[in-house]
C-alpha cells in the first residue's frame, strides 16, 4: 500500500468570499459541485482553449486549493489574480503544506486524504504539514502508477500552451464541466466537444523493450503520428493524431517511436472512439 511524497507539486489557496464565483468563472471544472474528500481535475485556458495550467481542486475552510506543479505555482497565482478584478479573494502559493499520493488503499497517519476523482483506482492525494508523514515509495512509483492507468499530466505528456483539453483527455477525466457557464476558453471546447473535431488524443503506449526518451517522435510508413510522453519501464503515454494511427494500420504499417515499435491504445480510464481500422482502409 504505497505512499510517495511528490515535492514536485505545490499548492496555491484562494480564499474569500468570492473565491467560488471567482473560480466558476474561470476554471474548466465546476467547483459549484465540488465534494468534500475530492481532489477535482481542472485547467486554466488560454482564450484560444488551449492548457496553460493543469490541477486538482479540492476545498479548504473559505475556499479552494489548487495542487499544481511547483514550478507554476506562482505563474498560477499571479494569472489568477489578473482575473481577480475587485472579487473579494485572497490567493497565494502555502509552502507550509506538503503534497503525497497515496494507492491501493493506503492513508498515512496525520494526511488528510482525498480521492483522485481522475480515476477510480488512481488513489488518494495526501495533503499534510511538510514533515508530518513518511514515505514508503518514491515519485518514479507514483508516475508508473498513473501512466498504467492512461492518466496524463501537463508538463510530462503535452507542454503547457499547446494542448486542448480534449487532446490530453480531460474531457474523459472529469475535468471539464459541459454544463456550466462560461469560462476562459469555454467557447473552443465545447466546439470540439459538440462536434467530435477532436483528432488527436494521449493514447496508452507499450514496447516490446525499454521506452524510448519524452519527446521521441512516432511514425508509420515514413509519416508522423505524433511524440511519446512520459513513460516507466515498457508501458508509456503518447500524444497521437487518431485519423493518421488509423491509416497507418490499415496501411499495415508498425507505428515506431524512434526504432522502437509500439502498440497504441485507448487508456484504461477513457470512453472515447479508437480509428475503424475498416473504415481507414475503404478511405
């Protein structure tokens, strides 16, 4: 039952009254319906609908934290005051609190643990005083854990300012709420959404060997599909244009990730449809 401290992360609270009508406002998810015990995925947008910050949200007493890469805390910060306008909230970066995971039923003593909601066997997210737990894993256990589960993360998998949400799955991780208001971006999104112009997906990637480097390209028949994300061992995630996967196998081809060969495939966690290898080929 693992735990791992992940230093990498950090926190940024916002707080006041008006935190929730700040944060409906602006985030992918709608932290109207946000739970107690939940850790919620959401994104920050550019207008143009595209990633520029990846989280999850969860309550505080007075308002939210949200649990971002600890290299983008402050960015975060700053880009949500921006937005702040005269909306009575507090928001800065608490280097006070230390961020965990924990899987397969595991919650150490003086955490407070709350469900990752991105996948049902992804675990917990530990939130504590820096020092109050120990760990009996390290992050590389923690990411292995994920990227089994097809769950991709901003930074590792597609680059901050580049990616849809669609495209990095959020859609089919409960980190965009279709129903809500708007929010910055909200007009792209529900576009791709309503007219299933999503063509490009992280997909589940698995080697016969050793996975190739973050960022090693994949082809088919001289053709690019798309680049490999963050991998453990033989298993990986990999940003892939479905229509181009589609072709190539029903060309025959072997897609490959620099000389390695790979099978790509639809994540464990997502719903959404893979290439008609039979369609392809009539096309």
């Amino acid at each position: 039952m693992p735990v791992a401290l992940l230093p990498d992360r950090a926190l940024v609270t916002v707080i006041g009254p008006d935190a929730t009508t700040l944060l409906q406002g602006v985030l992918t998810c709608n932290v109207e319906t946000l739970q107690p015990g939940e850790a919620r995925l959401g994104a920050l947008l550019t207008p143009q609908g595209k990633i520029l910050f990846d989280f999850l949200v969860s309550r505080i007493p007075d308002g939210f934290r949200l649990d971002v890469l600890a290299d983008r805390a402050t960015d975060l910060a700053k880009r949500l005051t921006l937005y702040r306008l005269r909306a009575q909230a507090t928001i800065a970066v608490d280097p006070t609190v230390a961020v965990a995971a924990a899987w397969a039923g595991a919650t150490p003593p003086a955490a407070e643990a709350l469900a990752d909601s991105r996948a049902a066997d992804l675990g917990a997210r530990l939130y504590a005083a820096a020092g109050a737990f120990s760990a009996d894993a390290g992050e590389a256990d923690y990411h292995a854990h994920r990227i089994a589960l097809g769950v991709p993360e901003g930074g590792r998998d597609y680059a901050f300012g580049d990616a849809f949400p669609h495209e990095a799955l959020m859609d089919q991780l409960g980190g965009v709420d279709f129903r809500k208001g708007c929010y910055v971006g909200q007009e792209v999104v529900s576009r791709m959404q309503h007219r299933g112009t999503a063509r490009t997906r992280i997909l589940a990637a698995t080697y016969p060997d050793t996975a190739p480097a973050p960022g090693t390209g994949i082809t088919a028949g001289g053709k690019v599909l798309g680049t490999t994300g963050s991998a453990a061992g033989n298993r990986g995630l990999a940003m892939v244009r479905l229509d181009r996967l589609g072709d190539a196998l029903a060309s025959g081809e072997t897609p490959l990730a620099g000389d390695h060969p790979v099978t790509l495939e639809r994540p464990a966690c997502a719903t959404f449809p893979m290439p008609d290898v039979a369609t392809s080929a009539a096309g």
